[in-house]
C-alpha cells in the first residue's frame, strides 16, 4: 500500500512543475537551460508483456538545447529492487520517446538518500555497459525554510521543505512559517498546498501542529483537493481491512488479487470486499456474489 507520505513527496512536482527545474539549478546546481514547455506524462511504462512498471511521477520538459524526460521517484527507504527498474524505465522511456531521461529521487531519509545516490552499474568490473548516476533530492541538500519572507518567495518549495524536514523539534518553526505564506496566496492554490503538506507529514505530532496551524482556514477542510484526500485515506484503510481479514483466515492473497484490491477507490465496492472476505473460501471469492456474478 502506498502511503500518503511517498505520494505527496512526488506529487508537489506536478502541482508546480517548475519546481523541479528551480531544484535542479538551486539545490543541485544543475545549469539546466529554462524551459519553453513542461507537461505531464502517463506513468505506465508497461509492455505488452504482463509485468506492471510504473514510475511515480513522468515530466516531459522542453528547451532550446534539447528535450528531457524527468522520472521522479519517492523513495521512503533503501529497495535493492529499484536498482534493476530504475534503469529499465531510463531505457523504456528513451526508446518511447527518444528523449534524454533523467533519473531524480526524493526522499525525507538522509540515509536512503546516500543508498540511493549510488550509481548503478551493469558489466564486468572496470568495464561499465550501463552506468545510471540518480540525482537525490533529501534532508542534505532540500533547505529548511522557517522564515515566512523566504517561504512566500516560492511556497511550493517550502510545501517541499516542509514535507521534506517536518519532524522532530525544529518542525513547528517549518510549519508556521509555511502557514504564514499560503495567506499570501489565492484560496484555492492556499488549499491544495494545505492538504499536501498535510499528506506528506509522517510525524504524528507534526501533523497536529499543522492541523491546528490549518484549522482556522475554512479552505483547508472544505476544498475539493482536501476531500478527495480524505476519500483516499478511507479507500487505503477499507482496503488494508480486506487484505487483513483474509490474511488473519489464512487465506493465500495472490498478487493479482492485492493488486485490484489497493487499486480500488470505489468505498461501496470495498466495503462489500469487507464483508465478504469475513466468510470467503478463497481470494478470488471477494469479487463474486452469492451467486457467482462478478461485482
């Protein structure tokens, strides 16, 4: 199951996808040249074969010099697995599009930022035929904005900062200087910003600060993006019920079956799985009826 956390460490690219480029030339000084167009792209990097790839973010960016793809990554802690995935999708996507593929990592770990900062290199020793060099993006490099006057020079990356650094006794002065900044802005962005802030947070206690920091501001309960928020947390947790009640039976989940199940969002459909993984023989009998219909 995907966390909030991992999903709104890449998904403030795509709110502000100019973001990355003022990372890139800021944080990591990249002299990246500046873009004439930015769009987002599918994440399915699937083939015709059946085996499911799918990167977190996709951004196309083009300038003058040249036309990138940027494959965005939330990483939450070392995966030995991305590093055969991650050099499958740089080669998938250049031979799609034939564009320059860029690798980039976010991560609120400093030490899953230094495992991920490794290049990845395929051959015989000494002699690299494939060599992938990500760029990480982390607590060691990603600033930590507690100044309001910085933070509503550019709100996303303090959005970024606080998601990023928002833990522990220094978060307070993150979140307060980032709430001072969304009143600076229209409601509707102010909202959406909330809300993501809000998702990113992993810190209990941080997350209490900023919804008393919030709970003042009608936008933040009622915007659209807030409540589609709170829709996906119900559909995360009726679908880890389903998962775990058939689990605590001894029922073998295949991956095709957990697969549908987290992919759902549909709260009716979901908490019928409920109900029907309390008496299910086998997985596959969540998605028929007492009388054998699908549904």
């Amino acid at each position: 199951m995907v966390s909030s956390s991992h999903e709104a460490m890449h998904r403030i690219f795509q709110k502000d996808t100019a973001l990355l480029i003022r990372s890139l030339q800021r944080l990591l000084h990249v002299p990246f040249p500046e873009p004439r167009d930015i769009m987002t792209l599918d994440v399915d990097l699937t083939e015709i074969e059946p085996v499911e790839r799918r990167c977190d973010t996709l951004l196309r960016v083009d300038t003058d010099d040249g036309n990138y793809l940027f494959v965005i990554e939330s990483q939450g802690k070392k995966d030995e697995a991305k590093r055969g995935s991650w050099p499958y999708y740089l080669s998938y996507l250049y031979e799609k599009y034939h564009c320059e593929p860029v690798l980039i990592v976010v991560t609120q770990s400093a030490a899953t930022a230094r495992w991920a900062a490794k290049p990845i290199q395929f051959g015989l020793p000494g002699w690299s035929s494939l060599t992938v060099r990500p760029m990480v993006l982390g607590p060691d490099n990603v600033p930590v904005i507690t100044d309001r006057h910085e933070a509503e020079r550019d709100v996303p990356l303090a959005v970024f900062s606080a998601i990023t650094h928002g833990r522990g006794p220094g978060a307070a002065a993150i979140l307060g200087a980032l709430a001072a900044a969304l009143e600076t802005i229209d409601r509707e962005a102010a909202g959406m910003f909330a809300q993501l802030t809000r998702s990113g947070l992993v810190d209990p206690r941080a997350k209490e600060i900023w919804e008393e920091l919030m709970t003042a501001t009608k936008y933040f309960f009622d915007h659209p993006f807030a409540v589609k928020e709170r829709e996906e947390g119900r559909a995360q947790g009726l679908a880890e019920a389903v998962l775990n009640i058939l689990s605590s039976r001894g029922i073998d989940v295949p991956p095709s079956v957990r697969a549908r199940v987290t992919a759902c969002t549909d709260l009716d459909q979901l908490a019928v799985w409920v109900e029907r993984a309390v008496h299910a023989a086998g997985a596959d009998d969540l998605f028929h009826d007492g009388e054998g219909r699908e549904g």
